[in-house]
C-alpha cells in the first residue's frame, strides 16, 4: 500500500478514533498485546504538551506563548515491557499527564494547528515502521487515511462518565460524577467543533457503540474486524 506521502506502506496500522472515556486506551492496549502490535496512544502526546503548558503558567488562550513554547518542547515515546512512557523534554512524565487537568489542557490546545503539526509526522513514522494500533481523534481522518482498519468507538456520555468515576473512586480520589459528566460534555464539544482536524469518523470508519459491550467483547469485535481487513491471524 503506498501511502500519502507516497511511501510504501509494509505496516500493518489500526485507527481507533472516538471520544474521551469511551474506552480506547483499555481497548487499543489489550489487543495490542493480543496481536503483538505497538501501541501508540496519541492523547497522551497532547497531554504531554498540555502538561509542560501548565507546568510553566501558560493559559490555553495565549497563543503567542504556546506557539513559542512548542520550540522547547520535545515528546517522544518509549517502550518498557510493551507499555509506553511518555517522555517530555527526556523526562518520563507518564503518570503526571492522567490529571483532569492535563486532559482539559490537552483537549483546548489540541486546536492550535502548530501543536498538531509538532506530533503529526512523529505518529506518521511510527505507522510506517511498525505495526500500530494507534488511538486518538483524527487518527483514520488525518494522521493515517490509509490504515488497513478503522474504528470509530463510541458510547454514551453518562456511560462514559460513570466509568471515568468509577476509575477515579478506585484510586481513592474524590470526585463529583455530574461534575465528571459535565466535563466529558464540554471536551466531546471542543474536540468536535475546533477547525482542524475535529474529532469525527472516517467515510470508511466501523462504528463501534461500547455503552453495552465490556472490554473483551469489544477487544473481540475488533479482532475479527482486523482479520476481515487482512490481519494475519
Ligand atoms: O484521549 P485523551 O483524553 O488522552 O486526549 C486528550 C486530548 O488530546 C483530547 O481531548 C483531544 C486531544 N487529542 C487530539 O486532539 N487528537 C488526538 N489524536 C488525540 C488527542
């Protein structure tokens, strides 16, 4: 397959694209390692850029010093026993980036062309060397129109919340499920109306709705999807 930068494509790559909390990441990691694939969580790049932002008082509207900022910023991915580090600036910062906080910082400057466009080729190489499962927003859209397979994952937004509450209450933090409610709500809007690159399903995106399905059937239900796409099983 050639892809659109005119190279030949001899990965095999699965788009997962959808809305915060609607599982992806739970999703895309364990039928990674099911199929012996990369994983490459894109949010996390963007958190990871959200996070230096917050780190040195940088507000979502201050373009001018985001657009400079971006200049001394560098997100690369690592691998520890199939898992990935996020590392800014050399630094692992993996745990730090999963804050509410970080996730809202992420989602109002993912708008920024010039912060998309700093990961862009990064996610494009590691699609063209290994074979990925790459989850995010844009990923079947922009970042990999020429993936093998592409899945649009869904469910509803109290779904959503109550799992992220649920999450949360595990690891012992406080939290309110309207107020989590509330914050899915506006970041699905964000992320769903910003000019460039909006989260939105590819033409020749499967629909996936996980309100009802748990973890594995939906890991199942992808699997099958893979192999009718030519994965190898
Ligand atoms: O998937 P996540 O919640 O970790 O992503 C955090 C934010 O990053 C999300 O609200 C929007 C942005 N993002 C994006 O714009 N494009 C992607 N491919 C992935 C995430």
């Amino acid at each position: 397959m050639i892809d659109e930068r005119g190279w030949k494509q001899m990965s095999f790559n699965i788009a997962i694209d959808g809305p915060a909390g609607a599982g992806k990441s739970t999703i895309a990691k364990k039928l990674a390692k099911k199929i012996s694939f990369v994983y490459v969580d894109t949010g996390a790049m963007y958190r990871a850029m959200g996070y230096y932002f917050l780190q040195h008082g940088i507000r979502a509207e201050e373009e001018k010093k985001i657009r400079e900022a971006c200049e001394n910023i560098s997100v690369t991915l690592a691998y520890e026993g199939g898992v990935q580090k996020v590392l800014l600036n050399g630094e692992d910062i993996s745990d730090q980036i999963r804050q509410e906080e970080v996730g809202n910082m992420a989602s109002a400057t993912s708008g920024y062309g010039f912060v998309r466009a700093k990961l862009l080729s990064l996610q494009q190489d590691m699609a063209a060397q290994y074979d990925v499962i790459m989850d995010g927003r844009d990923i079947g859209t922009c970042v990999l129109p020429n993936a093998q397979l592409k899945i649009f994952l869904t469910a509803s937004v109290q779904v959503r919340a109550k799992r992220r509450y649920d999450e949360l209450v595990e690891k012992g933090e406080c939290c309110d499920l309207a107020e989590i409610e509330k914050d899915i709500s506006e970041r699905d809007y964000r992320d769903m109306h910003r000019e460039i690159a909006p989260l939105k399903a590819a033409e020749d995106a499967v629909m996936l709705d996980s309100s009802e399905l748990n973890i594995d059937e939906v890991v199942e239900a992808i699997y099958e999807y893979a192999k009718k796409a030519g994965l190898e099983a």
